[in-house]
C-alpha cells in the first residue's frame, strides 16, 4: 500500500469512529446551543456579523481550547493502551502517518463542532439582523458575511492549532488515564502561559512595538485575537491597523499545528522502537 | 468517460479548495467595494437645518445636500449644506460613532441650470440628481446662501461648473481641496458659553421695557369713570393710573401709553379678549384681569398661505386676558389672571415684550384652558410667573431667541412648549405636575439652552428636539422619563435625573450629542435607548454601577441599558450575574462597534461620587417635598 492509501485508510477509520462517538454529537451540540446563546445574549446579532463576532471573541478563547482537549485528548493513548498501535506496526505504517492520520480525522471532528456552530451563528445573524427602526434608510456599512468568513477560518485555525498540541500532550504521557491531566496542562500553559510570557514581555519592556506584533503571532491565543482584530473588527475604521501582523500570526498557528504533530510522530517513533 | 480526473482527485481537489481556496479567498476579497447607490433624501436622517418643514415647503434645489452611507452605521445620514456635512465628517465623534464614508453623494447641480438670485438664493430650472463626491466639483464664494450657510454647490460636470464660478464669480474646487478646509458647526458647547451672554441681554431687556413704568401720570381712573375714553385720551408716552376697584371690559390700547393698577380689576364679558393690545411700548402693571371668553381660535382670522398658516390659526387666535398683536416691546408685569379658560398674554407678530410677574390660573383640567402665555413670531422674556392648570405654561412658536426663566408651572399639559422656536433660553424654571411634559422640544430647532431647570413629577421631564443644544444644571424627579436626549450635536451636563422611571433616554438614531458629568440615582432604569446605534456617554455618575461586594469601587465600564448591569443599583444579585466571566467576557469589546449595535448606552468611565454634590441635594428636597420644599427662584449660575 502506498502512504497515501494508508493515510486515507487511517482517516476512514478515525472518521467512522467519530461518526459513532455519540459524545461528540453531544458536544456540537453543546457548543452549538453555547454559542448560540452568546451571540442572543451579546445582542450583537442583532444588528450583524461585525457585533456578533465581537461578542464571540473573547468567549471562543476559552471554548475553543476546551473543545480541542475534549475532541484530542485520548485518540493516540487509547490506541495505544488497546495496542492498536503496536498492531499498526506490523502493516508497517509509519508513525507520521499514523499520527498525521489521527490529526485530520479529529481536526475534522472540531472544524465540523466549531464551524457547524459558527455557520448556524452566522445563518441566525443573516436571517435576524436588521436595523432598530425602518423609518430611514439603512445600509450595512462594511459588515459583511465574508467578515464572518474570515472569523470561522482563523478561529478554525486557531482550533486545528491547540489540537495539534493537544495531540502532542497526550503522546507525550501516553495512557488513557493521565492524558487528561497531561492535556490540560499543556492546553493551560499554551493559553495562559503564552499569554502571561507576552504581558511580562510588555511589562518588562523587552517587547517593543515592532518585536511586539512577532511575539503575539507565535502565541496561539495571540495570534487568533491579532488575526480578528487586523481583519475582522479593524476592517470598521480605515487606516487604523496594526493590531498584530496577519501573515506572521497566520505562521504562528500553523507553527503550532505542524511543530507538535511532527513532534508527536517523532516521539511515538522513539517509544516504539 | 475519460475525461474525468480520478475520483481520488477529484476528492483532492475539493478538499484542497475547501481547506485552502476559499480560506484564502475570504481574505482576498475586499469587503467595501461595492458602493451602495444613493437613496431618496427623505429616507435619510437628516441634519443641518433647524427646522427641515420650512424648507421642505420651499424649493427642494435651494439647498446642496449630501448624503453619506459611513463604514458601520445602519443609517444613511443626510446633510443640508455640504459645510453641515464635512463638519460632520471631520468631528472625531462622527468617527467614533459611525465609522468612515464608504462613500459620499451630493446634490449635482449640472443640466439643472442653476443661478444665483437677488435675495442670494440658489435657483434651478431642474431638480439635481445624485453624484458621488469624489467625482464631482464645487463652487465656492458664488454669493448664493443658504439657511445652513454660504451655498458650496456641486457638479459632475467641471464645463458646468467653470461656467457657474464666471457667472456669479465664485471658483472651483475639488472635493480632495474641500476635505483639507475646517469646517465647524456650532455645538452644545458653543451654546453653552452663549448663555451667560444670553442672560445679560436679557437683563438689559427687562430693565429697557421696565423703564415704560417711569412714564409720567397723565391721569387718574375711577371704577364710576369710563376707563376706555381715558385710555384714548390719554397721550402717548404717559401712564393711565387706575384706583383700587372693579373695571368693565374689554378695553383697547392702540397707543403708546402705560395703564397701571395695583388692585383694579378688569372684569371682561365673557366674550374675546379683555385688554386687546395693537401698538408698540404699552406697559400693563398691576392689573387683575378676569372675564376672558372661552375661544382657542378664532374662525374669523386670516393668516395668508405661508406654510405654518394653519399652525397660527389653530393657535395664535384665541381669547386671552392680554392679546397683542402687532405690539413690539410690550411689558406685561404684576398681572394675575386667576382664571382663564383660554390664554393668559398672547403675543402675536410682537417681539421684544417682556412678561414678568405674571400669574395665570386655568380651569381644572387641561382640556378646558389654553396657554398660559403664547408668544408667536414674538421673542420675548418670560420671567417670575406662574402659570397653573393651563394647556401649556409657556407657548413658543416661531420666536427665536425667547428668555423662559425663574417661572412656576404646575398641573399643566406642558410647562414650557417650544414649537419652531431657536436659540431660546429655558432657565431656572420650576415644574410639578404636568400631564405630557415639563419642557418639551419639538420640530428640530438649533442651539436651545435649557438650564436649571427643576421638574417634578411629570410624565417626561426635559423633552429635547433638533440639534447643537445645551441641557445642563437641570434636575428631573419622580417622572416616568428624566430627560430625553433625542436633540443631536448637544451637550448634556451637570443634570441631575433621580427617582423616575427612566433618567434619561435617547430619542435618536444620531448619537453626536456628548452625555457627561450626570448624576442618575434611584432611577428605576438610569437610562433607556430606543431605536439607534450604541451611545456612548461618558463620564457620569450612575448610583451603584462600580460598587462591588468588598465595598469597594471598581474601575469598570458601564452599560445602563443593560438588564443584568442596569439594575445594579437596585439588585445586589445581579452584581453577582455582572461578575461573571462569561458577561465580562461578552461585554468587554462591545464598544469597538458602536455604531453596528442597536438600542444601547455604554458609558466606558463612570465616576464613582456624584458630580453635582448641590443639585443632588436639591432634587432629594424635591423628591420628599415636591415644589414645596426647593426655593422659589433657583440662584443663578
């Protein structure tokens, strides 16, 4: 078999997996009535997508990571305690691809939670917006749905980005039973930590404005924020940019998605050598 | 079927533009290109002329206008004059509010055949279209003029335009070269620093038409003589004392002299009014007046066919104790009418009067009376009076400039009704009891100054309408609405709003107006937002928004129209709510979209310690005590 059939073969399997994981049906729906409730109670929705997103922001910071550490937390250490992986040996599948193969099937499981919510978030403001009163004319500005777009994308970037450390955390305790703790404390110092190094960074003065806007693309909570800022939200006022720099914080989350999965397969190697 | 690619590729391929194509895509298109068409000017909320009906009565060309769709702000915004609009542009609240111009039309004045007239009015054979400002060309310094100013006339055609300029001597300018100029309108702070000037002027006033007082006696009336030959007798410039006692009405005064009788009464029929007024400088002192007839109009009367005809005779014909009509500089003083079911003093096309000391009662409800002083085309002082039980206390329509002050109103329909009226002044005033209204705005007038007002228990408080007005000093008690913000471009501050319903509420989809150094306290809502964008009010003081459960303040934004922070002060639970993440979360960037957000009011530094310590006090002697309880005549400030 070719690496690719091997892949699409592991993805298949992740995917049906998923399809039959009822607790994942649980959590988009979860995720879904969550966000649907903040965007009603942001009001933001009301009038479109530019408020709706700026209501979500802060929220999603929080919502994303914990749905990644639902989604990531026990795929490769179940396999491994089950000894599937051992099993996968013998049909001489590589590490990378086993792990690669793993990301893509649970990547899709949180872009279809998230994003499913977000795009029923987005189909509520398309249908409920609408200006307070008809007497004047109205018009939408620069709101747009291809705003919203940009939102799902780089919050579905910013998603894939905290599994693939996820994913990395799990292989590194490599059972079932600590991989909870272990995740959660990688997802805690990525998020908080990362957060903190930035505002110490500021403090201290040892970020200026120009190593400032480098510095919050490579923190995943950074960067996704810089992200909407920059290309969402920023879009209201012309000229008045700069909130982070869109290319170097879009790097930064796909760093962080590619260095821990490389990672990850490099140490499963190691492990089952 | 060998032209398809392999399914496998296929599959490739759509995933690849799932996962990469259109992400990249989103980012790609530019999200303000496609530039809304221009909409009919009557669907815009329009700003700039003081009030939009005389003008929409007119010639709808005599004005450039320009209408402006701003990059987040639902509304299109509709500008008289293209200095009312780059003023608008340019002001940093606009830019807070609204966003920038996604793009700017104007009024086109190519193929309308346009010409300058002799009263420097813009004339057109043809009605202009719509042009995008940034195509199009300006005429400056033509001499045409306009209510909103010198005329700054636009053309899409640069022919039409040089044509123009060498016809009445103008010139021509881009719209780049328009931007770079400053352009101001007046605002609530210009207001503002106008009204102590303001006041000055009306001192000098009182004490001109005082000075009628001073005239000499030229005779003396009994209640046996016949008070009407005496007053035609009497020659100009001289007083017609009156001894204590009953006179039979009505009687006329088409002569410049002075009646004055402490203690006589002017018993009217029954019929019309009592003491008809119809030349300049009489002075009526002293007087009781009784006897008015019961008309509100008068189906007799004539107004021509200006636009506001019908408003005149619906209003400025009625029976009054003292009508003038035609009578400039009037001084009506220590007149009690004690009970009228028509006017107290009507002034109609008589300007410069001063009213003072005036007391006027009506019958018990409203509807039965009418105003208790109704000035028309007459800017007058209004002082030291009171009126009870009438329609309105005072009636303003048409009368710029108008000095309301030191005035009692109670149980009336509205204290003080200003119709059409500009750059009035409503000060120092006292209300308790009105149905509608204490002092109520209406028709989009510019740059009123109401100040230290009191009201009390009344259905809206201070009612504001038009534009570039200041609200300031004024406390409002015990109402359903404290004060409405719904005037544009205006400042409010200093005022006090406690123990209403509602302290204050916006009334506008605008929201240029400054909201500052206010005190809500014991409002069951501090403040209520109707249709519009976010407002932003900064720096007030809202009783409860920053305490928390230590005791301590807290350095916070605040959000009155909120039902989780605007109930603070009434439920200590809800600070429990307002301490959650999850609110704190959500709440936290609402500001950056102020003018995407609707029905809303934020106020992004509240102050922890009422700003007006005094007023404070006094509106919670008005609470307990009513009227009652606040001295007569508010010091000045």
């Amino acid at each position: 078999m070719s690496p690719l059939a091997i892949m699409s073969t592991l993805i298949d399997r992740e995917l049906r997996t998923a399809a039959r994981t009822r607790s994942y049906y649980l959590l988009g729906l979860a995720v879904g009535a969550v966000l649907l409730g903040l965007t009603l109670g942001g009001g933001g929705a009301a009038t479109g997508y530019i408020p709706a997103v700026v209501d979500l922001l802060l929220p999603l910071e929080i919502l994303v990571p914990v749905v990644a550490v639902a989604i990531g937390y026990r795929a490769i250490p179940s396999d491994l305690d089950r000894g599937e992986v051992a099993m996968l040996d013998t049909y001489a599948v590589s590490p990378s691809a086993y792990v690669g193969a793993v990301y893509v099937g649970r990547a899709a499981v949180l872009s279809a939670i998230i994003g499913g919510a977000l795009v029923a978030v987005g189909v509520v403001v398309a249908v409920t917006a609408a200006p307070d009163t008809g007497v004047f004319a109205t018009q939408s500005g620069v709101d747009s749905p291809i705003l919203f777009g940009r939102f799902l994308v780089v919050t579905l970037l910013f998603g894939n980005a905290i599994l693939a450390v996820v994913v990395l955390a799990s292989v590194v305790v490599a059972t079932t039973r600590t991989a909870i703790v272990a995740v959660i404390a990688a997802v805690l110092a990525v998020v908080v930590g990362g957060e903190a190094a930035i505002l110490l960074g500021v403090l201290d003065g040892v970020l200026d404005e120009a190593t400032l806007q480098v510095a919050l693309g490579l923190i995943p909570n950074s960067a996704y924020r810089g992200i909407v800022f920059e290309t969402v939200v920023g879009v209201l006022s012309a000229g008045e940019s700069g909130y982070a720099s869109p290319l170097v914080s879009a790097v930064g989350l796909l760093l962080w998605t590619l260095v821990p999965l490389a990672a990850a397969a490099g140490l499963l190697r190691w492990r089952l050598r | 079927m060998d032209w398809w690619l392999p399914r496998r590729w296929t599959v490739g391929l759509m995933l690849c533009l799932l996962v990469v194509g259109i992400p990249i895509a989103l980012f790609g298109i530019p999200v303000d290109s496609a530039a809304p068409e221009p909409v009919p000017f009557e669907d815009t909320r329009a700003i700039g002329v003081a009030s939009a009906e005389e003008v929409a009565a007119d010639d709808t060309a005599a004005i450039p206008r320009v209408q402006v769709f701003y990059s987040q702000y639902q509304y299109v915004i509709g500008y008289y004059g293209l200095s009312t609009a780059l003023a608008a542009i340019d002001e940093p609240t606009t830019r807070q509010q609204y966003g920038h111009p996604l793009v700017t039309y104007v009024t086109d004045y190519s193929n309308t055949a346009p010409s300058v007239g002799d009263d420097s009015r813009l004339d057109t054979e043809q009605v202009p279209a719509w042009t995008a400002a940034s195509d199009a060309v300006f005429v400056v310094d033509s001499g045409a003029q306009t209510p909103a100013g010198a005329a700054i006339v636009p053309f899409s055609d640069r022919d039409e335009a040089t044509a123009f300029a060498e016809q009445t001597g103008g010139r021509v300018v881009s719209w780049a070269t328009l931007g770079e100029q400053s352009f101001e309108t007046d605002d609530g702070a210009v207001v503002r620093d106008r009204v102590a000037a303001q006041r000055a002027d009306a001192d000098s006033w009182v004490a001109e038409r005082t000075e009628l007082l001073d005239r000499q006696r030229s005779v003396t009336v009994g209640p046996d003589d016949d008070l009407q030959a005496a007053i035609d007798d009497a020659p100009n410039g001289t007083t017609v004392a009156l001894a204590p006692g009953q006179y039979p009405g009505p009687i006329e005064i088409d002569h410049p002299i002075t009646l004055r009788g402490p203690g006589a009464t002017i018993a009217g029929d029954g019929e019309g009014s009592v003491i008809s007024v119809t030349a300049d400088r009489v002075a009526i002192q002293g007087l009781t007046i009784t006897g008015v007839g019961n008309q509100s109009r008068n189906p007799d009367a004539v107004a021509g066919d200006r636009w506001d005809a019908n408003i005149e005779l619906g209003y400025g014909h009625g029976d009054a104790a003292i009508a003038a009509t035609g009578a400039n500089d009037t001084l009506v003083a220590d007149v009690t009418v004690p009970d009228t079911p028509a006017n107290g003093v009507l002034l109609r096309r008589s300007p410069g009067g001063v009213v003072t000391n005036l007391s006027v009662a009506g019958p018990e409800d409203w509807r039965d009376g009418f105003m208790g002083v109704i000035a028309m085309y007459s800017p007058t002082v209004i002082q030291h009076s009171a009126v009870t039980d009438g329609r309105d206390g005072v009636y303003l329509h048409r009368s710029d400039g108008t000095i309301i002050r030191n005035n009692t109103f109670r149980e009336n329909r509205y204290g003080v009704h200003l119709m059409y009226s500009s750059g009035v002044l409503v000060a120092d005033n006292r209300m308790a009891g009105q149905s509608y209204g204490g002092i109520t705005v209406m028709t989009d007038p510019t740059r009123n100054a109401i100040v230290g007002n009191l009201v009390h228990n009344t259905s809206t408080g201070i009612s504001t309408s038009g534009s570039n007005s200041y609200l300031a000093h004024n406390g409002v008690t015990d109402s359903r609405i404290g004060i409405t913000t719904t005037a544009i471009n205006s400042l409010y501050e200093h005022n006090v709003v406690r123990h209403n319903e509602q302290g204050m509420r916006t009334g506008s989809v605008v929201a240029t107006s400054e909201v500052t150094a206010n005190d809500f306290i014991s409002n069951d809502r501090h403040a209520g937002a109707s249709a519009g964008p976010l407002r932003v009010w900064r720096g007030n003081h809202w009783e409860g928004a920053l305490t928390t459960p230590s005791g301590r303040t807290a350095d916070r934004a605040y959000m009155p129209t909120d039902p989780v922070d605007g109930q603070r002060h009434r439920s200590t639970t809800r600070r429990t709510v307002a301490a959650s993440p999850v609110y704190q979360g959500l709440r936290e960037l609402t500001g950056a979209s102020p003018g995407l957000r609707s029905g809303s009011i934020l106020d992004p530094g509240p102050v922890e310690t009422p700003q007006n310590p005094d007023l404070v006090e006094t509106t919670a002697t008005l609470h307990t005590d009513g009227l009652a309880g606040v001295p007569a005549a508010p010091s000045e400030r």
